[in-house]
C-alpha cells in the first residue's frame, strides 16, 4: 500500500520539535486501523461525528489479533454503520506519530461503496446501535464531507489527528 502521508505533532501545532525529533519513553505503542470513504447508491460519502473526541471521522475499525486491514474494515463498518461494503480500491496508507501518547498509528485507507440494501437505507436514517446517541452519522458529497472537515477545528490532541488523517484521505479520493 502506497504511503500518502506522515503526520507529526509539529504539524497540528502540538510541538515545536522538528520531525527527526522521537519520544524514547519505556513503551511506544502501535496501534493499527483501517478506515474507508464509504459511498452509498447516492454517492454520498458518510462522516461520523464523535461528540466526545470532537472531531469528523470516517467508517473503519481496530485490526484485531486474526484480522487483516481489508477484514477490520469490514466489520469496523457493519458495527459502526450496519452495511457490507464492496471494495473499489485502496486509498493509501498514513502513519501518525503522536509522541504524547506515546503511540504509533498506522491507518489503512480504502475507498467502498455499502451494498444497497433495505437495510442500508433504513441505517441511512437512524444510526445504528454502536453509533451512541453522541455520535452522528451524516451522508455528504465528497465536497461536502472535506469542507465540513476543513472548517471544523478539534480542540483535542486526539481529534486533531484523527480529524487530519481522514481529511487527506477524503481529498485523495476526490483526486482518484
């Protein structure tokens, strides 16, 4: 998978400390995801909007022990958005490097499109149950999805990246 981007604490304004800088502490975590821009029969991409994290975020989920990057996303999604999904293809991969936490974040970018289903259209309206009553889900067009991305700023060391990360994913499949 092609690498699209690193992002450093430097670069959302967290740190002075230039990119060759590198946190030694007794642990460094890495931690593994994918996500995908998902785009229903209309074309609409979905965002979830994280009231607790404050930020916009695409479909995806953890790999767990057994999973590999395509698996993790499609169960990431049918938990989080109750559709099965169809590969279009891969996006990129983006590597976080969030020195506070200590922690590694390599993202696996895909772009799908949800099977239409009965299913999928009533999810379209009524969140499913994973998604708690502090989250929204929201159908965008994909220039909906990067303007609403771009004019919202996280006021959290976590929401930023995540919120950065799924941006450039969302504005590289708009380039695809």
């Amino acid at each position: 998978m092609k690498l699209l981007k690193e992002i450093y604490e430097r670069e959302l304004q967290l740190s002075q400390k230039d990119i060759s800088y590198r946190r030694h502490g007794s642990r460094y975590w890495l931690y593994r995801d994918s996500r995908a821009v998902i785009r229903n029969h209309e074309g609409k991409a979905a965002l979830i909007h994280r009231m607790n994290a404050d930020c916009y975020t695409l479909p995806g989920g953890g790999i767990r022990e057994g999973e590999d990057a395509l698996s993790a996303l499609k169960r990431g999604i049918m938990e989080e958005i109750g559709s099965k999904i169809q590969l279009d293809g891969e996006l990129g991969l983006i590597i976080e490097y969030r020195d506070e936490q200590e922690l590694m974040h390599f993202c696996y970018g895909y772009a799908v499109h949800a099977e239409k289903t009965e299913e999928t259209q009533l999810v379209e309206l009524l969140p499913n149950e994973d998604v708690t009553q502090h989250d929204r889900l929201l159908w965008l067009n994909l220039e909906e999805a990067i303007t609403t991305m771009a004019e919202h700023q996280p006021n959290n060391y976590t929401g930023k990246f995540v919120q950065m990360r799924d941006s450039i994913f969302l504005q590289y499949c708009a380039r695809v």
